[in-house]
RNA sequence: GCGGGCGUCGCCAAGUGGUUAAGGCAGCGGCUUGUGGCGCCGCUAUUCGGGGGUUCGAAUCCCCUCGCUCGCCCCA
C-alpha cells in the first residue's frame, strides 16, 4: 500500500457526517449567544513553555502527551492541549485589567499524543467556556448551568452531574498534611499507581479507579472536613443554588481534576453510554492560573465539552440533511445557459437549488432527481428553450403523477407564486 | 507506554492449504440517446493490509511489520 493515509488518532469528517456536527455546533452557539458569552479564537499553536506553566509539568498532558517541534528558529513550539492557558495568554496580553469580567467561548481542535480508542482521539474537539474575572458562587452555578443546558438542548439524555470542592490553597495543603500522614501508615495497602503518587500528586490518588484502593479511601480524611467556614459556605451556596433550579448532582468527594490549577469547585459530567471514557464535560474553578501566569490575581472558572463525545450522545434527528429543494434537469447548448440563470434565480429564494451539469440523457437526469430526494423538478430542453420556457413541478418520491406547469423565462411572478405555494409553504421558518 | 480482538472491492461480507476469490449494498453502462419507481441484463479484487518463510501449491500455516479496534494509564 503506497497511498497516503490520515496520521493515527486523526480522521476525515465527510460531509454526510459533518451535518450532524453542524447541527450540533449550531444549537451550542445559539445557547452561547442566549447566554452574552463570547467567543475568543486563539492560535492552535503556541510556545510549549505556556503549557508547561499553565497545565503544570508534572500532569500527563504535558509530561507525556504534547505534540512538541522546534521550529525553524529553534523555539519550541507545542499544539494545544488544552484551551484554557491559551485564553489566560491572550487575556493577559491584550490588558486583562481593562476588562476584568469577561465571558467567554472557543471551539476547535486540541492534540493528545495518546493511543486512540473509543471517543478518544489524537485530534480531537472541543467546546470551552471560560468566566473570568467573576468570584461569586453564583457564577459557578451559572457556568455548570450552561453546561448542562446545552447538553440538554441537544437533546442528550442520561447526564450525571457530579461536583466537588477543592477548597483554596490553604484548605487544600491543610487536607494535604492530613492525608500524607493517613497514606504514611496505609501507603502499602494501595496498588502500585498510587504509592507513585504519593510524591507526585497526592490528591490524584482520590481518583483512583482501583478497587481495593477505593475501598481502604473510604476511611481516608476527607477534604470537605478540611474547608474554612468560608470555603464551606461557599460550596453549601452552590448546592442550594443547584437544587433550585432542580439541576441533578452527585456529590463525588474523590473527584480531583487532572490538571494542577483547579480551586473550589471541580465538576464533571459523564454519561454511560460512552464506554470507558465517560466523560463529555469537566470543569471547575482555577482562581489561582492567571496569577500564576504573570497576570494580576484574577478568579475563574471554565469547562470543556469533547464534541467528539458530544457527536456520540446526539440523537439522529441531528444527523438529517436539508433536502434538496428544486433539481434542474437541462439539456442542449441553449437550454444549459437559461438553465444556469434559473438556478441563481431560485437561491435567490433562499432554495436549494441543483443544477444538473452532467449533460446526460434527460432519464438520467431524472434519475438523479429522484436519488436526491428533490422535492421539485425543473425541466429544460431544446423545446422549451425555443419556446423560452420551461417545465416546473412538484416530485413525490412515491412516482405518483404531478401536475405540471409550463412558466416562460420572463415570468418571475409566476415563477414566485408557484414556489411560494409548493416548497415555501412547507418549509420551517 | 502496556494488554486483548481484528485486517478479503467504496461499504457489509463468504471462503480456514488445491487452483475461475461467492453473495449483498453502493457505483457505472444498457433495456428506455425527452422523462422518475420497480424489474431485467452487463461491468467493477490477476488478488486477500505489507514483507519474508513453509509447501508441488497459501487469503487460508509460521515469523516480522503496519494499521484498525477495545481496555489500562490519563482525559474531553
């Protein structure tokens, strides 16, 4: 096999595929725009030192996953694993100071160097919204809201919504004493992964998908015991908040996000159906990042939706084309060119107007018609443009007769009531 | 990076050592060169992911390699 093929973990979106995520990708602006976020566009590429600032050496992204190249100028350059640093890069850039309260949105691809599997891909997509600037606990139930919206206007069913608290830093390292002293004297009880983990990242251990180790966790010390009265506030506001506006969660005290500059609030929402990677949005709060960044301490919060995932959970109603509105069926030197203004006419009328360019016999162009679905047919040949006319008519799949009208060039009036009548009526405006 | 499953036409597949690689869908052409569906007829893999080996003989057995896929790790 000498032919080109795509790189692992990459694919071709064809066109029949493509109109699933373009009806996906409408419905998610749509409640974006309902909701005065903004979309931001950074570039794909970025210095590789951002991400290891802004993710954190030691996380898997960065230490294993980046695609990572010297360019010509021997910078070193990596595509972006993930949105949330670019967006702080570029806030903090263009004067986050002048506009401290910004909500924000970006779709597009990211690049994992992992091994693909199901809904797991090397480039793959995601959907990012980012509050920054905005510290109450209000605008946490706002962002986990928006989440779970557009999930639901999707039309995605069986969502599980779990969420957690991190606390800030000082509740953080205060549970962090507590749990090294606990994992001291249970360390040789938990499985290999997280006796590592133990000098790399110890609240990762909580997430361990480990049976053994999740069993001897229940005794470990929580964190939720750890939170300052304010931080407990807090997360108690966000519960009650949520139960308000009737928003199902799980509690999940060993929910711990992978990547370093989470506080407070860590939220995922996962869904069965996906196999093992279940998860189609995660987020939380990272009030420490764009401080960390060199910019001026600043609160946020964020999620991310893998549309990937998102394409798998949407039902197939999503998945149908718009049919084609008029075909034109056309034949002869003459005919071709009146036929070629006509379908310019018929956009003009918002159709989806197809021109047969095949020059093929009449009954193949019918044939044609007939595959696509067309709802009408426009038929021009050597009689008709003698005549300077042409055939209209309405094309039911099920070949039953159709009346058909003969409409003369000039006659736009005509031309506009007989579409108005026959394919405007039924079309959903 | 580590494990399991799988690779025969654009898609779905039969074939499991003996010589013409079924069949279905899609596609193309014809019956019908000015009229749709259905039907009928014909065409479409010198080759079974790639390389090497065993054999008189390989899609079928062995080795290597590449790819896909599922899971682990991690995450969207």
């Amino acid at each position: 096999m000498n032919n080109f093929k795509n790189l692992r973990g990459t694919v071709d979106l064809l066109p029949d595929q493509l109109i699933k995520w373009q009806n996906v990708e409408k419905i998610i602006v749509e409640q974006l725009l309902r909701s005065s976020v903004k979309e931001i566009r950074t570039p794909i590429l970025e210095m590789t030192e951002l991400f290891l600032r802004g993710i954190g050496e030691g996380t898997d992204v960065v230490s294993k996953e980046m695609y990572t190249f010297l360019d010509r100028g021997d910078r070193s350059c990596s595509l972006r694993p993930e949105g949330t640093a670019s967006v702080a890069r570029a806030l903090i850039q263009n004067g986050i100071s002048t506009k401290p309260f910004q909500k924000l949105w970006y779709m597009g691809p990211m690049f994992r160097y992992e091994r693909p599997q199901a809904g797991r891909q090397r480039q793959f997509h995601q959907l990012g919204v980012e509050f920054v600037g905005y510290e109450s606990f209000r605008s946490d139930v706002e962002i986990i809201t928006l989440a779970w919206d557009i999930l639901e206007k999707l039309g995605i069913k069986e969502l599980n919504l779990e969420i957690n608290t991190l606390g800030d830093n000082t509740d953080r390292s205060n549970f962090q004493k507590a749990f090294l002293k606990w994992l001291e004297v249970n360390k040789n009880s938990l499985d290999l992964d997280s006796q590592k983990r133990i000098e790399k990242n110890p609240l990762r251990i909580l997430d361990t998908k480990n049976v053994q180790t999740k069993k001897i966790l229940e005794d470990a010390p929580r964190l939720v015991d750890f939170l300052s009265d304010k931080s407990l506030k807090r997360y108690l506001n966000i519960k009650e908040q949520l139960k308000l506006l009737k928003i199902p969660y799980v509690e999940n005290f060993h929910l711990v996000r992978g990547l370093d500059y989470y506080t407070h609030t860590a939220f995922e929402i996962t869904s069965g159906s996906l196999g093992s990677q279940a998860t189609v949005c995660g987020g939380g709060r990272y009030d420490n990042l764009i401080s960390l960044m060199g910019g001026t301490e600043t609160p946020a919060i964020g999620f991310a939706i893998g549309l990937e995932r998102l394409i798998i959970l949407s039902g197939n109603k999503l998945g149908e084309s718009r049919e084609t509105d008029i075909y034109i069926v056309n034949k002869g030197i003459h005919a071709e060119k009146l036929a070629m203004d006509l379908s310019r006419k018929l956009r003009n009328y918002d159709l989806i107007a197809e021109l047969d360019l095949s020059g093929a016999s009449f009954s193949k162009q019918f044939k044609k018609a007939n595959k696509l679905k067309s709802k009408s047919i426009i038929v021009i040949g050597d009689d008709e443009a003698f005549k300077n006319q042409f055939i209209i008519r309405l094309f039911n799949n099920d070949n039953s007769e159709n009346k058909e009208e003969t409409i003369s060039i000039e006659d736009n009036i005509k031309l506009e009531k007989w579409v108005k009548s026959n394919l405007l009526l039924h079309k959903n405006l």
